[in-house]
C-alpha cells in the first residue's frame, strides 16, 4: 500500500485501450451515461461486492520481473448511495486486497483499509501483510558498498493510523502505531572478495553474523499532525497536505531495536485552469539509533522516486522532492510528466553539505475510470541513474 506496482507499457495500454474502446460491449453498470465513457462508478458504488480488479504485471528493478492481482473495494453508506449522480464523493471506507511475486523469488501478500467516518471527522488507515522479499542493499552497518549483498527480509508486519479533525478546520492529530517481526538472510551467497576493503569486510561480516537468521520485532508508537485541504485525497488536483510524524521503537513496547523515526511530508497541488494541474512533493524522513548498534538495512529510509529502485540509495537522512504536471487531453484521458532528486547524508548537516544525490524523470497517462470518486488509473514510465521501469499507478501517484 502507501510502494508503487509497475506495469508495462504494452499490458497497461492494451488493458486500458481495449476497455475504453470496446465500451458498448460492456454491461450498462460500466458505462457512464453522460459521456459513454467506460466508467466503473455504478457498479463500485451500487454493488455491496463491487470491487475493481487490477491486474498487474511487475517490472520493479529491485525485484525483477513479476505478476500479481489487485482488487479495490469502495465502501459507501446508505447516504452517499442515494447520491447516486453525485461526484467527488468520499467513501466511507476502501478497502485494498492482492498480492504479487516476482521473478527474484521476491512475494508479497496484504490487505488494507481505509476509513472515512463520521462526515470525515475520523480517519482510519491500516495495513497487514506478509512479504518475503529479496532486495539488493547498497548501504549495510553503515558502510556504502560499491556493489550490492542481496538480502531476503521476509515476516509479518502491521500499521496503522487513526487521526481525528480539529473542530471544522483542514487539522487533523493522532496516534501511529506499527509492528514488524522480520527474519534478514542472505538470498544468494556472499561473495567477501568483491568487497572493497579488509575493514570493511570485517565490519559486514561482524555484523551479518549477529543479524542473519535472527527474528527481530521492530514495534513503534508515534504521533501525527496533519493538515489537510486536498479537494480529494484520492486524486487531488488543488490544496495541500503536510505531515510530520514521530515514532518511538523501544523495548518497553515489544521492539528488539531501539531509535526514533521523523518524517515530515509536503504535497502541493495547484488546479492553474481546467486542462492543466501542478503538485510539488517534498519530504524528510530520518532515523536515530539510541545506541551504537548500526540498523538492519529494511529500517533505513531510501531516495523514494519513480524510476529508481527500491533501497538503492538509504542512509539515515533522506530528502527527496519531485515535481508533477498532469495535462487533460479530454476529462478521460490525462498526460503526465515528471521529474524529482532525492539526497541521501549520516546526519542532517551533511544533508546540506555532502550529500550524496540521484534523480530521475519520466510521463505517463491516466484514465478516469471511475468519475464518482475521481480515480484514475494507467502507467507512467521512469529514468533514473542506472533503469528506466514502468509503473501501474491507480489514484495519486503520491
């Protein structure tokens, strides 16, 4: 929920090309009776088992080629459900099912929910799944590594959120609370040789050894601050969203590793006329170990950019922004061209100092498939310092 599912350009454009075009095939329930558009908008809202099915082909350059299946459930109650003309409406509820594997050995199963209750007063988020995942690591007991150590991070793990709106303002506060129980081992055999130094050979070893084949509970409880004027959080086209949270990993609370996580997140959009959008993303995320211990790899924050692989560039002190321009060829159909740079530094002074950096750039498109809620859904294409990927997107690409 939150990483994003890749797709490939030739599966994106026939799944989407062909539903569009073959509409008057298609059940009364997926046609928009104003356009004659495919739309799923009927069916999601007037359905109690209508869901919308993505499916979804991988091409993630940290796990390799893959294929999977997603399903997006909408949720509303009997009130929004006499509105049946209505647009941009807010459920009261998504909920999120599916999961993927990879040509890597890479699997990935989970379900999510999201709760918008009492007129959106109260906020819910919430997610369980089970990955067991192969990722090369760059960055390992605080060492950089000019050729990677392929690890499999696999184990339950939980999060969620509930957050309530002060008074009739864009503010809302609460409580995060998160738990993993995570096994690190080596996915392939590890080549010492390739390594760049003897110290640091020692170092990865030492380490590896009090890490591999070990489970480790990383349990959190934090706080967050949010403001929030988006016109719609699924899809939004003007206001602004900003975060800060903080959490705590102690073992007074069930965690065998003990720091403290910041984030704070910044989303912008601006609606400049009626064909032509602009979003800003900023963000910050950090961690601090309360000992002298290094963080297993999985807990590092990484550059988190369309086109650069996940967990290629992590250290302690990320910041990353990206800029969004969305151009409407028709209320349907939406091009899209971006480009972000992301920093990566030990501590927050050398984030302004010696920061080590990496960008990318890319577009994509979007259809509107369901215009009741404002979701969309198609592919964006990415280049970064070593791939180019593809990536399915459905509803914000933030």
């Amino acid at each position: 929920m939150s990483g994003q599912t890749s797709f490939t350009v030739k599966c994106a454009a026939i799944i989407l090309g062909a539903l569009a075009q073959g509409a008057h095939a298609i059940s009364d329930e997926f046609i928009d009776p104003e356009d004659g558009m495919l739309d799923a908008s009927q069916y999601l809202s007037q359905r109690m088992l209508g869901f919308l099915p993505v499916p979804v082909v991988i091409t993630e350059p940290a796990v390799g080629n893959g294929i999977g299946l997603m399903g997006i459930f909408f949720h509303e109650s009997e009130a929004q459900k006499k509105n049946k003309n209505r647009a941009g409406i807010i459920p009261e509820n998504i909920t999120i099912a599916g999961g993927f594997a990879t040509e890597n050995g890479s699997k990935f199963g989970g379900l999510g929910h999201i709760g918008f209750w009492r007129g959106d007063t109260v906020r819910y988020k919430g997610g369980i799944g089970y990955p067991d995942m192969n990722l090369d690591f760059y960055s390992i007991a605080n060492q950089s590594l000019s050729s990677p150590i392929e690890l499999n991070i696999k184990g339950p793990a939980i999060l969620q959120s509930l957050m309530f709106r002060l008074g009739k303002s864009h503010w809302l506060v609460g409580a995060y609370q998160t738990y993993q129980h995570m096994e690190m081992s080596l996915a392939n055999e590890l080549d010492i040789d390739r390594l760049p130094n003897e110290e640091l050979n020692d170092r990865l070893e030492n380490f590896l050894e009090s890490r591999l084949d070990v489970s480790q509970n990383t349990s959190g409880l934090g706080l967050v601050v949010e403001y929030d004027s988006r016109d719609n959080p699924m899809n939004p086209e003007a206001g602004f969203n900003y975060k800060v949270r903080a959490v705590d990993f102690n073992d007074a609370i069930g965690s065998d590793l003990e720091y403290t996580q910041y984030q704070l997140s910044g989303l912008n959009y601006w609606k400049l006329s009626d064909s032509f959008n602009f979003g800003w993303r900023l963000s910050y995320e950090g961690v601090e170990p309360k000992g002298n211990s290094p963080l297993p790899p999985y807990v590092l924050p990484g550059i988190n950019l369309r086109g650069i692989a996940k967990a290629r560039y992590q250290d302690e002190q990320v910041v990353t922004t990206e800029i969004e321009a969305t151009y409407k060829i028709t209320p349907r159909w939406h091009l899209k061209g971006f480009t972000g740079v992301g920093y990566t530094a030990a501590t927050v002074s050398e984030l302004t100092s010696d920061a080590d950096d990496a960008s990318s750039i890319g577009a994509g498109f979007r259809y509107l498939m369901a215009k009741r809620y404002g979701f969309t859904m198609g592919l964006d294409i990415a280049r970064g310092p070593e791939e180019t990927a593809f990536y399915i997107q459905a509803g914000s690409s933030w």
